[in-house]
C-alpha cells in the first residue's frame, strides 16, 4: 500500500507512533497475561519499525 503524506501529516504520524510506544512500554510491564503481553510487544514492534520507515522518508530515502 502506498500513501503519500505532506510533512505536517508525517510528522504528525510519526508523534502519534511515539506517543503510542510510549504508552505501550508500561503497558507491557505490567501485563501478566504472556499471550496479551506478546501481543503488545508485536504492536510496539510495528510502531517502531513504521517511525523508522517514516523517518527514512522524511531523510528523502526511499
């Protein structure tokens, strides 16, 4: 899938991905239920590798 963003929507992307690991790191602390907390753990993963692959294109590298 492609989707093309103007910088104010890439940037805007890219801190709701922050925001959303940022809130994901205590979530998976406290987890005691290993599926669930495996489960959060693929979701951060893929905030990270999307503000990675954001910020690769914000760096004009495709």
């Amino acid at each position: 899938m492609n989707l093309t963003l103007n910088d104010q929507e890439r940037d805007f992307l890219l801190e709701l991905l922050q925001w959303r690991a940022g809130e994901l790191h205590p979530e998976i602390r406290r987890c005691m239920d290993h599926v669930y907390k495996d489960e959060l753990k693929s979701k951060l993963q893929r905030c990270e590798a999307l503000r990675e692959r954001l910020k690769t294109c914000a760096a004009g590298v495709d």
